[in-house]
C-alpha cells in the first residue's frame, strides 16, 4: 500500500520560514507526481496553495512556495504570518487506474 | 466565480441508504473531473475516487471500492456520492473537489455525515 508521509508538526516564529516535505513510500517524488499542496484550517474545507510542484494559483500568497527537495516534495513557508497555522497536506499523482491520487499524512504548523 | 456547492449534513441510521451532492457552477462542468475525499473526525484526507462526468468513467481506491459508488448527472452539472448500506465508520466531513487530473483547485465547503443508531 502506497503510503505518503509528511512531518506530523512543526513550529515556526513570525517571520520566520519554514519547510515541509512530502516522500512516497514508492520511491523519489519527481515532477511527474504533479505534487499539489493543500491548507486546511480548523472547520473549514482544504484550499489549493501549490500545484504542478511549484505552480501558484492567484489567490495564493507569494510567501509560499513549492520545489522538490532531494526525494520529496517540498512546501516553503518564507515571513510566515499567525494566519498561517494550519494543517498542510500534499497529494501525489501516481497515475493508472487503481490508486490515482494519494494525500500525505499532514503537517500540523503552530506559528508560536 | 467557479463554485461547488455540497448539500447539506445528513444524520442516518447503519444500513440506511445515502446520496449526497456536489453541484459545480461559473465552469463547464464536463471539462474538469470531480474527486471526492474523506475526513473522519480529527483525522487526514483520504481520496475515495473521482469521476469524469463528460463520459461518467469512474476510478475508485481500493478502501471504497464497493462501498460508495460515485455518479454524476451533466445535464445538471451535478455530481453524486452515494452509500446503500451505512455503517457507523461512515462518520465523517466528505469533500468534493474539482480537478483537470493534476490540479485539484476548487473545493465544496463539505457534508457531514453522522451514521449512528
């Protein structure tokens, strides 16, 4: 069973950076797992940040940013704001039929 | 403005049968695939299965396979996920989410979906 693992939690002072990664249990993440990057706070549905690795949709602010990182895939939280606490989760394409798409483990982020 | 609008939280007994929807808008609803995701209580996302509702292929993850079946109704713009035997492990927020394969950009604001005796 394909298994994608982030960091559980991480914590971070304002203004600070920080960087999550993603690995899959199948091997490297390249850039064809499309990896795309999600931010769920409490009581609300996930929004899309990153998708295509690195790509930016409008609504996005410029302090994220996407990249691979050796193996993994990687979320970079750069100047962060106490409205950035929340859960972040990656998903990776792996195509075929049977198992498309697998969300990681989530990486709960406390702005302290 | 591109929306997906989920209905409403449902409260059901084990066994009883479910159907909840997902309807896209401010988009042409057959050129974007519509996944569905899990959330139990306090725990990940989980992807259940998606559905192409040009042609209504489906893709399931082996852990709902022949649990839900995911349908759709393009006529209008409507896409379905539903259960016909309930259990209480059902118990969770259910997500739909719009996707063009590689970016899974728009996302309902969810159903809650409380299965208890």
């Amino acid at each position: 069973q394909t298994v994608v693992t982030q960091e559980p939690s991480l914590t971070v002072s304002p203004g600070g950076t920080v960087t999550l990664t993603c690995a899959s249990s199948t091997g490297a993440v390249t850039s064809g797992f499309y990896p795309n990057w999600f931010q769920q706070k409490p009581g609300q549905a996930p929004t899309s940040l990153i998708y295509s690795t690195s790509k930016k949709h409008p609504r996005t602010p410029a302090r994220f940013s996407g990249s691979l990182l050796g193996d993994k895939a990687a979320l970079t939280l750069s100047g962060v704001q106490p409205e950035d606490e929340a859960e972040y989760y990656c998903l990776l394409y792996y195509g075929g039929a049977l198992l498309p798409y697998v969300f990681g483990t989530g990486t709960k982020v406390t702005v302290l | 403005e591109v929306q997906l609008v989920q209905s409403g939280a449902e409260v059901k007994k084990p066994g009883e049968s479910l159907r909840i929807s997902c309807y896209g808008s401010g988009y042409t609803f057959t050129s974007y695939w519509i996944s569905w995701v899990r959330q139990m209580p306090g725990k990940g996302l989980e992807w259940m299965g998606r559905i192409n509702p040009s042609d209504s292929y489906t893709n399931y993850s082996p852990s709902f396979q022949g649990h839900v079946t995911i349908s759709a109704d393009k006529s209008i713009s409507t896409a379905y996920l539903q259960w016909s035997g309930l259990k209480a492990s059902d118990t969770a927020m259910y997500y739909c989410a719009r996707h063009d394969g590689v970016d899974m950009d728009v996302w309902g604001k969810g159903t809650t979906v409380t299965v208890s005796s």
